[in-house]
C-alpha cells in the first residue's frame, strides 16, 4: 500500500519547512546547507507553489521534493520554454518506495500542461547516471581552451570590480554577445539578480568584472571568473588581442567558450590554444523533450531558412511522426515513415539540439532518397554557462 501522497503545492506549502527539508537532506553541514538553500529558494525569481512537487507521509511529514526553474533558452533564431528541475529529495527513510518516479512523472505532466517544450537539470558527478531511468539524456560539451601563447601583450583592458549601477549596461552586453548562441539563458532582470545574490550570499569563488578601455575609459565589456576559469566573456572584436594578455594577468589560463562565440573563432586562428572537451552523455547538464511536436513548431523556422538557403523548393521533411512542409512552414501529421529515424532518445534530443551532426550518429537513420537533410541540422554547438547552473 502506498504510505505518501505527491501534490503540486499543496494547501501546507511552507517556504521555511522546505527550506529545513533541504537543508537536512543537503548537510553534511546543516547550518551552511539551510543558509545556502535559503539564499537559493528567497531569490530564485521562479519560486512559487505552483512549482514545487511535494510528497507528504501518511503523517503529514514532508518526505519529498522536486522543484521546478522556469527559464528560456535559446536555440537557433528561437526560444525554448525549460522547466529545470532542481532541489531533488527523498527523506533517506522512505527511499526505494517510488516517491521519485511519482514526483518526477508529476513534475514531467506540470511542464507540459504549461506548454514547455524541454525539462532539463544538472547532474551531479556522484549521481551520473542516475536520471537516464526518467528519460534525461547528456545536452551539454564542456570546452575549455587553454591559452598557451598569444602576441600583444600590451595592457589595453582594464578590470574592475562589478558595481550595481552598471547592471543594465552588462545586461545588454550579455544580450549581445549571446542572444544567438544556441543553449544560452535568456536572463532577465531577475534571473540578473538572482545569479548576482548567488555569487554574494553562496558561491564566493565567482567574480563578474567590467572591463573598461585603458584609454578612454569607457565601460565595453564584462567577463565572468570561476575560480580559475573565465566562464563567461563579453568584449568587442577589436579588444580580443589584448584578452589573453588581462587573463594572463590575473593568473588565469582556461575559458569555457561556446564554440560559435566569436572570441573562439578568434582565438584558435590567431592564438596557439589546446582545447580540452568533454561531452558527458549520464551526467552534466542533461535534457528530455516533453512534447515532440512543439520542439518541432520551434526548430520548423531554422530548417525552413536553412532550405530557403540552399534553394530547396516544394519538399517535405518527416520528423517525429510529422510532416513539416518547408516551403510554408505547416506542420501536420505524416502520413509516410519519418525520414529521420532516431534509433534512441539519446540520439534524438542531441542531434535536434545541435550537439551532434546526423551524419556523425551512429543511431540515427536519414532516408537515402533525400541527401540535402543533414544540411537542416548543422552542428549549433549547444552550450550553457555553468554560472545558470540550477
């Protein structure tokens, strides 16, 4: 007999009850966890009843919790609805009884009655493995360049510490530099402040800097330092010659780059770089599509323009049990096999997501009849910023 009840936050929904939830579950340092989970959940802009998952014993007792973290992220010229889901708990004692696949299949029904199109969440190394059994699959590389040598070494940036009055002028440059780069956040101003209290009041080895010409003066971007690693850079064209030698400077050697930032194409043509990747297909960020059709309403734009692109006229691309007629964009049941066929889930969210390139995936199927079908879904390079990890 089953001894829990999951609601969706349910009429008992206590902020400060989670929050000692968490913190017990989270340890091994009670008093750091609660003060950690509490920062967190207080300025997480997404922090509401309706997103939380809630399981409670027969007692009443809080046993389990599945949060969900509404965000946008960017795929191509378009913008996928994602329900991160985080703060994932089973009180130790009622471990093994289903709770978690009862909370999970709950959390999975929430987001698509709210018509998000991808779950994802961030696994954490102890765990690899764990969230394949509800469907995640591996959607993120993880590319480092290491910076081994470079020409000017003249100072023409200058690094300060971030100040709150220059907040909208950052935000823009963040829009900038990284509204086109598929997997990307789209952060609002408060998902801006939330990440900002996360590096004040939690993680003190993050550091967000703005840079300012060392001859004018003038603010002309920011760059973003984990530990020792810059995660995240926005700087025009012209200053890129001078990043490595301010990197340098401050002991720094690693970026993580989305590879089609622009700094990247910049760095290993010009730059002697090694580029250390991984890509983590059980761990790591990891993704699952909620809704087949909707995904396909989103990238249907991309691949009309790619075949517009190559003068494809009057064809049809079978995807998902769909046909997506490229000349006007419709979408409709097919009525044919697909002309796409993904052997695994694994396969499907990589390849849709621009991970993978179809020709290099050994589990996926392309109808031989139309050889133009790889060319609609070019490698994008699906990257996120560890700073938006949830």
């Amino acid at each position: 007999m089953k001894n829990f009840n999951v609601n969706v936050g349910d009429n008992s929904f206590q902020i400060d009850e989670i929050i000692e939830f968490l913190a017990k579950i989270y340890g091994p340092n009670y008093l750091e966890a609660k003060r950690v989970q509490g920062a967190i959940l207080r300025n997480e802009p997404t922090t509401k009843p309706q997103n939380f998952i809630i399981t409670r014993s027969k007692n009443n007792d809080l046993i389990g919790l599945i949060r969900i973290v509404e965000r946008k992220i960017v795929l191509g010229t378009g913008v996928l609805c994602c329900g991160g889901v985080s703060s994932v708990s089973v009180h130790p004692d009622f471990r093994g009884h289903g709770i978690m696949k009862a909370m999970m299949e709950i959390a999975h029904d929430v987001m698509n009655q709210r018509n998000m199109e991808l779950a994802y969440l961030h696994g954490r190394r102890a765990l690899d493995g764990y969230y394949i059994q509800f469907g995640y699959r591996g959607i993120n590389r993880y590319l480092d360049l290491e910076i081994i040598s470079s020409h000017p070494e003249k100072e023409m940036i200058a690094a300060v510490s971030f100040s709150e009055r220059n907040l909208e002028n950052i935000m823009n440059m963040y829009s900038g530099t990284y509204a086109s780069l598929s997997g990307s956040i789209i952060r609002d101003k408060s998902v801006w402040g939330f990440l900002l209290s996360k590096m004040t009041e939690i993680n003190r080895q993050v550091n967000l800097f703005e840079c300012y010409a060392s001859q004018s003066g003038d603010l002309i971007g920011y760059f973003i330092i984990d530990g020792q690693k810059v995660i995240e850079m926005s700087l025009p064209t012209g200053y890129f010659p001078y990043v490595s030698g301010l990197i340098k400077k401050l002991n720094l050697t690693h970026i993580s780059i989305h590879p089609q930032h622009p700094f990247y194409a910049y760095a290993r043509s010009t730059m002697s770089t090694c580029q250390h990747e991984r890509f983590s297909l059980d761990g790591g960020y990891m993704g699952k599509i909620l809704n087949r059709y909707r995904l396909l309403s989103k990238i249907g734009p991309d691949i009309c323009l790619r075949a517009l692109r190559i003068e494809l006229k009057n064809k049809q691309i079978r995807l998902f049990g769909y046909e997506l007629e490229m000349d006007s964009g419709e979408i409709k049941e097919a009525c044919a096999p697909d002309d796409i066929v993904f052997k695994t889930e694994r396969s499907a969210i990589r390849c849709i997501l621009g991970i993978d390139r179809l020709e290099n995936n050994l589990e996926v199927h392309m109808n031989k009849d139309k050889p133009w079908l790889a060319c609609l879904f070019p490698l994008t390079g699906f990257h996120t910023s560890s700073w938006d990890e949830i």
